[in-house]
C-alpha cells in the first residue's frame, strides 16, 4: 500500500516541516532533516504481520492472567498470588488508588490497546473499514504510553532479585508468558505501520500550493493535514480536535510541573513502605531503601532504583522546566538539540513507575503475618503522583513551540 502513498505531503510531528512521502528501502526509516524526528517507516506487509503478533499476544495476555504468577515460600508456608494480586494487595492495604494505578498500566491498558488494534487489523487485513474505526485507533493511541508491560517486568525482576535473601521464590507460567508478551507487544507496536491502515480511508491530502496560501493543521493522530477553516475544526479522516498548537501548552505544563514538584518533597520525605521480620521493622523511604540495598551488597540493583526513582524524576522535571522557559524566552538556542531533549524526557519517564510496582508485588507476595509482611506506606502515593503529573506534563508540552522562534526570528531577519 505504501506505492499509494508517493507523493503525498506528510508534516513533521515534533518541528511541522513539510516533506514528499517517498518510497524507501524495506525496513528502512525516514527522518526529519530539521529535528531528527521519526517521519515514517517502511514494513512490508504491515497489517498481516502485526496481526499475527497482536493474536499471538492475545494468547499470551490471556495466559499471563490466568495463571500464577510468582510465589513465595517461607517457613513452611506458600503465598500464591496471579498478575492482577499485585493491584487488589494495594486496595486491602488501604492504598485503593495505587491499586487501580497498578491494574490500568499493566492489564487493562494493555488489553485495550491488545484488542483494540485486533478489531481495526482483522477488517484492514481483509481491506475493509471497521465501524468506528476514526474513534477506536484514537482511544488505543491514547493509551500507548500508559501501557506499562516493560516497566512492570523490570519490577517484577526486581522483586525476584530482592525477594532471593528473604524466602524461596517460585516463579509460575504465567511469568514465562508475560515475558513472551513483553517480546511479541513490543513487536506488534514495531511492526504496525498506520498509514497502511489509513490509506483504506481514502482520504485525498493537501497539495502543495495549499502549503504556501493556507495554514495547515498537522493532525497528531493519523498524521493528515488539513487546511484551516474554523477555530473548531477537526481532523476528516479520523475525527481529533485539529489546532494549530496545542492550546495553552506552557500554561498547561508549568502548572503540571508546580504540582509535581510540591509533591516530590512528601514522596521523599514520607515512607514509601515497611517491612516487618518476626514482629520489627521500620517503614523507609526511597533514598533509605537505596541505602539498604548498597549494604546488602545490591549494587546493581540499587542504582537501578536509584536511577528510576530518584534520578529519571527530578531530571524530567527540570528538563521540561528548562524547555519551558527557553520557548517563552524565545530561544534560538540549538532547536534540534533541545527536541532531542524533549523526545529523550517524555520516553523515559514511565521508567519511574517500576518503583511503583515493585511495591505493589512486594505488598502482595510478602504476607505471611508475623514472620514476614510488606505494607505501602504514604509515600508511595506522593511518589506515584510525581510518575503521573510528570508523564501528563511531557504530553502537554508542545515542541513544536522550540521551532517556532526559529522560523519567526528567520523571517524578522529577512
């Protein structure tokens, strides 16, 4: 279907600048020249090779739920529990919000977009529309970055490693399936070429006199471009808000920013857990866990908490304040570089979750009452609301907005 395709005017995401769509290599990628920004790529038989995968992670989501999961034995006694006991361990322990936190990024997400993608690909495969097709790819391409399957298996690693000292872990099926999950998503995702599925709309795009007469709207969904008409205007091929900008972008992000900020101080003040050995213990926070890790000889698996805990948090916040402030002093400083920066913030800042399930599955496996338990404490909320206001921000930040002050400063120099 990419034959279909040539000649056609495509935007950049990230800069808005205008290139030909033109045929490459099987599995080659195209970028923009101005911010290095991914245009598109070119995957032979897009839509029958991401419906075998997405059937095939079906399967395995279905596996991965049905099973146990891990288990633990101590003293005699075996604690059992299956994917979604991390989230209801979270509930009973009073920590409701964590719990339906948890569930959504590693299960229900998931299975969203899992099914979601199922229902457009099976007609697509078969060259026909879905019904509503416009509104399903909108929710699944809204749910993407909150379906956490790789950041939950680091934590689920992570729980194993640091579970090694204290009773004997079992690992059951359905680890081994979510595992293969994790491999077959992140394929599905790869191998999915939305244009493929697009051009079945047949939907004619602009031409390029529209470019040099007419302010074009980029829509951020399927990547059709419209011309301006209204204030209200919406994408014809799949129904999104069109806007020039995002409205209110840095107004949006600094008061995301300000939120998160204030709660990072609680969330590493306050206990993010306790865990209590024969009837003592003490809750810890994040830095005293870290700490404990390094006296038990954990290096690696301290600095990887460290890092997704502390470090990847307070980096995200100040790089966006740096974005943030640079756009509305009108910076030409480096425009790619800072894009780069951009598009670095808003894929690593999920990563910070892991510490978020690591908790949830220590809550639920380590409950064996007076010999060994693990509650979350306070903290973990605090810190689980920097993770989401953090990721919410770097979606409300636009980069666009780094390269409109250069293409301004261009023209008042002319």
């Amino acid at each position: 279907m990419a034959e279909s395709l040539a000649g056609e005017i495509i935007a950049c995401h990230e800069c808005d600048h205008f290139y030909y769509y033109k045929l490459i290599p099987a599995g080659a990628k195209a970028n923009c020249q101005h911010c290095g920004g991914l245009l598109y790529r070119h995957i032979p038989d897009s839509l029958t090779r991401s419906l075998a995968l997405y059937i095939s992670a079906l399967i395995l989501f279905i596996i991965a739920n049905a099973f146990p999961f891990l288990s633990l034995e101590l003293g005699g006694r075996v604690v059992e529990n299956i994917l979604f006991s991390s989230g209801w361990a979270m509930y009973e322990m009073g920590m409701g919000e964590l719990g339906v936190l948890i569930v959504l990024t590693s299960i229900l997400f998931p299975f969203i977009v899992i099914v979601g993608m199922l229902y457009l690909l099976i007609p697509a495969r078969m060259g026909v529309i879905a019904p509503f097709m416009a509104q399903v790819y909108r929710i699944v391409n809204h749910i993407v970055p909150w379906s956490l399957v790789g950041v939950f298996m680091l934590g689920v690693l992570i729980a194993i490693v640091k579970l090694q000292d204290l009773a004997n872990v079992i690992t059951g099926p359905s680890l081994i399936a979510l595992a293969l999950l994790l491999v077959i998503y992140t394929a599905a995702r790869a191998s999915f070429d939305p244009r493929d599925l697009w051009s079945l709309t047949k939907h004619s795009g602009i031409s390029r006199d529209d470019i040099g007469n007419h302010k074009i709207l980029n829509c951020h969904t399927c990547g059709f471009l419209s011309r301006h008409t209204d204030e209200h205007q919406s994408c014809v091929r799949c129904t999104t808000p069109l806007h020039h900008r995002k409205q209110n972008s840095l107004q949006a992000t600094w008061a995301l920013l300000a939120a998160a900020f204030i709660l990072l101080i609680p969330a590493n003040v306050y206990p993010v857990m306790t865990v209590i050995r024969f009837g003592q213990g003490e809750p810890s926070t994040i830095l005293s866990g870290v700490s404990h890790l390094i006296e038990s000889g954990m290096w690696g698996l301290a600095m990887i908490v460290f890092v997704a805990s502390i470090v990847v948090p307070v980096t995200k916040l100040f790089t966006l304040s740096f974005l943030s402030i640079s756009v509305h002093k009108k910076s030409v400083w480096r425009p790619r570089d800072r894009t780069l920066l951009y598009r670095a913030t808003e894929v690593v800042g999920a990563w910070s979750m892991v510490d978020i399930f690591l908790i949830g599955l220590l809550s639920s496996l380590v409950s064996l009452d007076a010999l060994s338990t693990i509650r979350p404490e306070i903290g973990a909320v605090f810190f689980a609301g920097v993770v989401v206001i953090t990721m919410f921000a770097a979606h409300s930040f636009d980069p666009r907005l780094i390269w409109d002050n250069v293409k301004n400063q261009k023209i008042e120099n002319k």
